[in-house]
C-alpha cells in the first residue's frame, strides 16, 4: 500500500478524544444522551478535536461490560437522556439531583405512560416509522428482552418451546407480554432519536463520531437467540467452543471470553446477512468504526468450551477475506479501521491492507525491544491511527509511573521530557505522528493517574465505572489542546 490515506475517514490529518459516554458527568448512574454529551461536543470543538471516540454503546450485562451486550443493534437505556423527556412533558416534575439504575429505569417507564397520554400525532407517527424501519432486529431483541426478564434465565435454560423458538411458544409469549414490548420499542426509539440528535449537533460543530464494533457477540444475546445456526452450538443451545486469545501482554493464561465462535460456513451460505445487518446499525450510529480483535477475521483462538482458560486453544481459519468483499458490494467503501495489536501474522497485515483499513498504533508499547519496535513513532504510517493508550491500557501517568527506573529513563530520553510532565510528552509524541488519526484518553488529556484508568483484562469486577467531573479540568485545557493541535497541523477544516 502506498502512504496514502487508507479511506474516507482518514481524510486528512485529525484529532481524536476517547471517552465513553458512561464517563461523562450528570446525576444518573452513568453518564448519557443529555446536556453532558452536547457540553462534551462543545468542548471537543474549543479543543480544536474532530473525532470523538467511544467504545460499544449496546445494552451492558453484568458487570457493565461494553463489550458483552445483549443486543448487536439495541443501544443501552442507560444512555438514554431523561431531561428531553422532561422537556416534552413526558415526566412529570423535577428530574432528582441523582439517580439509581431502578430509579432511571422508574422514570423511563413513567415516559412511556406519558407518551401514551400526550404525545403528539408526530411523535406517534415518528415510533411507528422507526419500529417498522427497524423491525429486522427489533422484534427479536424486544421478545427476547420480555422473556429474560420474565424468565430471570439465560435464554439456553428457557422452556425448550422458547429456547428453539417454536412458532406456537413465541406467539403465546408475545400475547402475554404486549406491554413490555411495547415499552421495549419505545426505549429503543428514544435512544436512537436522541442518538441521531447529538450525531447531528457533532456533525454541525465538525466532531465525527467514532464506536466500536466487537468481532463477537455475547453468547445470552438476542442476535444468539434468533440465529443460533449462525453460531457455533450444541444442540441444548451451550456452546461447543468459545472465543479468547491466548498469553499475550495483558494476561499469562490467555483470555478466556466465553462468546460463542461463528460457524463461518453458514454465514457465508446466507451472504452474511448476521454481518450485514449488523454494519448497517453501526454505520447509523457512527461516522467511523473500530472493530475490536480484527485478527479473528483471519484466524480466531478457539477454546473448548469446558476449559476455565484460554491456554488449551488452537488457530482456527476464518472467512474474513469473503466477508469483507460482501460488505464492500452491499455497502461500499465503508470507514473501518482495524484494531491490530498483539501478534499479527503477515496474513492478518494483508487482509488489512486489502481492505484499506488503517490498523492501531499504541505508544505505551512502544520502548521496549530496541529500535525495531513498530509502535515507535518513527515507525507510523499515515494509514494507521496512534493512541497513547487505550481503554484497555493504564492511563498514561500511571503507566510511567509503574516503569522501572531504566525504562522510565528511555522513556524520557526518547520523548525529550524535561519541560512537560507525563503525560504531555506522549500526548505531543502522538499528535507528531504520521499518522492521519492520533487518540488521546480523556484520562491523558487530564492527566490522571492509574487509579483512574477504564479497564483491567482479565480482572472481572471494578472496570467501566470511571467518570470525570467538569471542575477537576483546568480551565486553561481546551487553550492547550488546542495551540498543540494546530502545531502539529491536526487544526479542524
């Protein structure tokens, strides 16, 4: 491939801001589509930022993972703003200062009872149009949300007529649960609305969003539910074999996922239809889409499904080559990039740059290994994406913190830091890159340390709870950020 830029959404040099949504501030238990998100916008735009990245926004299973979700299309009705629902007097009264999940979730129920007595023709007309658009994936997701939570059971351990979907089975549960389906609907339809509402004022202020798209979808999911031919299971609907990695940086015994792993022959058989319609949900959502474990596309780490870890699993072909040709006729050139890290084979690097997707570059792994290293700046591409670090990684501080004493002096020879403490020398390392796209996490732009990092692999409790609060920037941030924005001639266009 030639140094050029490797799609649309590489179109010249920007920046880019990781944060979650689940991290901005408000009163709800996390943080959502409200003001917080249009006041993050216009703060990314003082910063002179293009891009703002996120990670999954699906509905969340325990532990509040984005990354296993119970639908590959719903998004999180914890994302859902309350204060427009107030605005259109579908809540009655003041909204509380802060909330519980079950208190959110009681105000969102009393939205739908006041949309029932007053909303507008428009607004009725506007949720026909959406369920009806949308009715390739809402059914299931709804009559599969209505049966969990009736049922309290993943969907394998459900009477055999649900679990199999019998068509007499599911016509009865549809009647019995009319009004939670209903509900269901309506909180899908907020979400989207408000979703295309902040995506338009993004659009408006030059701020291109950028999610997240998991190779694998979570195995007590609606998309696993209604299609388990498309997915590798026994016939009691458990899984046969689960998706991992093996030993890498993060953990010593692999990661052991617990997803269910495609059967890449039907998919092929069907055209791809699961992918299909999948992309089309994302590419609603999103300006541009990282898909998380690209190297799965190629090759993916089956494990038996009866191991506790990922160590007993072995390579696995997969059909990406055919999938991504699908997805280029169905859809056209589409704005991916690959998240490449760990052991890449020449054959994983090729299917990438067949494609054109730009791949990651992450600079906390750079300065070990000599002078080789390919995450060394020196070493980028305008095709790729560099980070400081990811939610995966410590924040930046507190990575260097962690250092040993002859790293940390390599660290600070390289970056020539002196003048600037970390992390602003690895925020200036990433904004010099080549690289068309550089991210930097919120964390780093604050410079927090690693108490206050996203996510530790492998480590199942205490992940995805990190928020920050508007007082804690220094006021002079978005001046900084920005003058270092345009010195390195990512300035918005």
């Amino acid at each position: 491939m030639d140094d050029a830029p490797a799609t649309d959404c590489l179109d010249r040099r920007r920046a880019c801001v990781l944060l979650h949504l689940t991290s901005l501030p408000g009163g709800g238990p996390c943080g959502d589509l409200g003001p917080e998100a249009y006041n993050f916008v216009s703060f990314l735009a003082d910063c002179g930022v293009t891009v703002w990245q996120m990670l999954p926004v699906g509905p969340p299973q325990i532990g509040d993972s984005p990354y296993q979700t119970s639908s590959a299309h719903a998004g999180s009705p914890r994302l859902i703003g309350l204060e427009p629902l107030a605005e259109a007097g579908w809540i009655a009264g003041e909204l509380p200062a802060d909330l519980s999940d079950a208190s959110k979730r009681a105000l969102l129920l009393d939205a739908y009872k006041g949309f029932q007595r007053s909303a507008t023709d428009q607004d009725r007309a506007a949720l026909d149009a959406f369920c009806e658009a949308q009715r390739f994936w809402l059914e299931d997701y709804a009559l599969y949300r209505a049966i969990h939570e009736e049922r309290e059971r993943p969907w394998w351990e459900w009477p055999k007529g649900l679990r199999d979907r019998d068509g007499r089975s599911l016509g009865q549960a549809r009647r019995r649960l009319a009004k939670q389906l209903g509900y269901i609907r309506f909180e899908q339809f907020l979400f989207f609305r408000q979703w295309d509402a902040l995506r338009a004022y993004a659009n408006a202020r030059g701020v291109r969003l950028f999610g997240d798209m998991p190779i694998f979808v979570a195995h007590d999911s609606a998309e696993v539910w209604a299609r388990p031919g498309d997915f590798d299971l026994n016939a009691d609907g458990s899984c046969r074999v689960v998706a991992g990695v093996p030993p890498d940086y993060f953990s010593a015994t692999g990661q052991r996922w617990g997803n269910p792993l495609y059967r890449w022959d039907q998919l092929k058989k069907n055209g791809f239809r699961f992918w299909l319609d999948r992309m089309r949900t994302q590419l609603r959502l999103f300006d541009m889409i990282r898909i998380d474990h690209f190297r799965g596309f190629e090759a993916y780490w089956e494990v038996p499904a009866e191991e506790d870890t990922a160590l007993n699993g072995s390579w696995v072909k997969a059909e990406g080559d055919a999938l991504f040709a699908q997805l280029k006729q169905e859809l056209g050139t589409l704005p991916l990039i690959a998240e490449d890290l760990g052991v890449i084979t020449d054959e994983v690097d090729a299917l990438r740059r067949k494609y054109r997707m730009p791949g990651m570059k992450v600079l906390q792994f750079a300065f070990e290994g000599g002078p080789d290293n390919p995450y060394l700046p020196f070493h980028h591409s305008r095709d790729s994406v560099t980070y400081t670090g990811t939610h995966d990684n410590d924040t930046t501080l507190g990575w260097y913190e962690a250092l040993d004493a002859g790293l940390r002096a390599h660290v600070d020879d390289y970056l020539g830091h002196s003048q600037e403490p970390m992390p602003w020398p690895m925020i200036r390392a990433a904004l010099a890159s080549r690289a068309d796209l550089a991210v930097v996490p919120m964390q780093d732009l604050m410079g927090l340390g690693g108490a206050h990092r996203m996510n530790r692999p492998g480590v199942a409790i205490g992940n995805w709870q990190w928020r920050f609060q508007w007082d804690e920037l220094d006021d002079a941030l978005p001046a900084r950020f920005a003058h270092l924005v345009a010195l390195y001639g990512r300035r918005p266009g």
